[in-house]
C-alpha cells in the first residue's frame, strides 16, 4: 500500500513566508544588500500577492533576473522604472485587469516613455505580456519592440494602430504568437502582417474585439500565413460571410488546431 509523505518546508521557505506578511516585510533599504537568490523569493511572493510597490521592486530586483510577473499588482511607472538594471530579461508579464476596480484607486500609470525606457534596457526579450497596458502602449513604444520576442500580447492597447502594427511585422521576425484584440488594427495592419518574415514562423493570431476589420483583411492574412494554427477573430462587427467561406478554404489545407470567430 503506498503511503503518503508530507514533505516539511524549508526553513528558508518559512522564513520567505514570514517575511512577506506586510506587518513584517523589512524597510525598503534593508532589502538592498540581501543576496539574489532571497531577493528572487521575496519578489515572485509579492509579486503574486499585488503588493509590490514600484520602490520594493528596484530593492529587489538584480541584472541577472530573467523574468518578472507583475499581472497581479496595480502597474505604476515606478514599476517600469525599476525594471531597467535588468538587461538580461526573458520573460515580462505586464498585464493589467480588463476592468480595473476603481474603488482602489489607481494612480501614476506608466506612460509611454516608461515603457521606452524599458524596451530601450532588455534588447534579450522573448515572451512580453502588455494586455490592456492602454495608457503606455502606442505606434511610437511598439517601434522599440526587440527582434528577440516570439510571444507578443499587445490586446486591448487601444491606442496601437496600424503604424505600430507595421513596426511589430518589420522588427519582430520571430514571433510565433501575436495578440492584437481590441486595438486599432485595420486591414492594413493586417495586409502588412501577411507579407511579413514573421509569417515563416507566426502560428497563432488573436484579433477579436477588432472594429476597423473588414473580410478584406483576414483574407489577405491568410493568404500570407502558412504555419497558422491558431487564429481568433470573434467579436469582429466589419466581418461578414465572406470571412466564413474564405476561412472554409484555408481549413481545407490543414494545419489549423483552434478557430473562434464570429460574422456578421
């Protein structure tokens, strides 16, 4: 009969714990000299709790982290700000909550120059997470986007259109995953992603929530991408029948693993 074995945490486990309780967490300068691999624990804790401020984050950051969530936490500038002695980012999780509780009272949103500032530091990113980012993300910011990345989440960045769309395509030939749901893509946007070199290798294409589409774009999209596996494009009111036979066709090549869309 197989037992069951509980497994004590470590005393650097509890300790972490402990410290991460707001009535204990030490002040802010007694945070800087702790070594990387404390400060790494008491970051993701925080991070995940939403109660990392933008001047705990610069305490407890190093330039050998590679990757950082703040999903969880009411995103500031000084968030962004403390980010950059981080040169050797991987992974960034910047998400925001589509609807944000306005009872909590969210102050100083990161700004455009933020982000740049940011982009300009971590030349080495892969996967970047900026949902529903609106205040900071625009065709300037994405100009600044690294040829690193592979995973791009720019929904519900209304203030994104087609020129920085065009500034994704021809800096970011490797992407392999691209969101742009609820922003201000036409088909021209998406004309310029179909003839693109990251259609060698895009495989999945969010647009939903898109207004300014019409079955002109999707159709010049799929006739440019051929790894596609995962396209969604539902919510779309400038989408017809049209879409639905041109989609019918490119199913009919294989390939595609998930679909959602919805015409009009």
């Amino acid at each position: 009969m197989a037992s069951d074995y509980y497994c004590l945490p470590s005393l650097l486990e509890l300790a972490l714990q402990a410290l991460c309780r707001p009535a204990l967490l030490p002040p802010t300068p007694d945070l800087l000299p702790l070594p990387a691999h404390l400060k790494d624990g008491l970051r993701r804790r925080l991070c995940k709790r939403g109660r990392l401020t933008g001047g705990q984050l610069a305490a407890l950051v190093h330039p050998g982290v590679r990757e950082v969530d703040l999903s969880d936490c009411s995103l500031t500038g000084g968030h962004l700000t403390s980010l950059q002695p981080c040169p050797r980012l991987a992974r960034l999780n910047l998400n925001q909550p589509r609807h944000p509780d306005k009872r909590a009272g969210r102050k100083a949103e990161p700004l455009p120059h933020h982000l740049s500032s940011l982009l300009s530091t971590c030349r080495h990113l892969l996967v970047l997470h900026l949902r529903d980012c609106r205040t900071c993300v625009t065709d300037q910011v994405a100009a600044l986007l690294p040829a690193t990345l592979v995973h791009l989440d720019l929904g519900g960045c209304h203030q994104l259109g087609d020129p920085g769309v065009a500034q994704v395509a021809t800096n970011c030939a490797r992407l392999q995953s691209l969101s742009l749901a609820r922003t201000g893509v036409s088909d021209l946007g998406l004309s310029g992603l179909g003839v693109a070199r990251c259609r060698h290798s895009l495989q999945e294409v969010k647009v939903d929530g898109c207004r300014l589409l019409t079955d002109l774009g999707v159709e010049l999209l799929l006739d440019g991408l051929a790894r596609l596996q995962i396209l969604s494009f539902h919510s779309c009111p400038g989408l017809t029948e049209r879409s639905r036979e041109v989609l019918q066709e490119y199913l009919g090549q294989g390939g595609v693993r998930q679909l959602t869309w919805t015409v009009y």
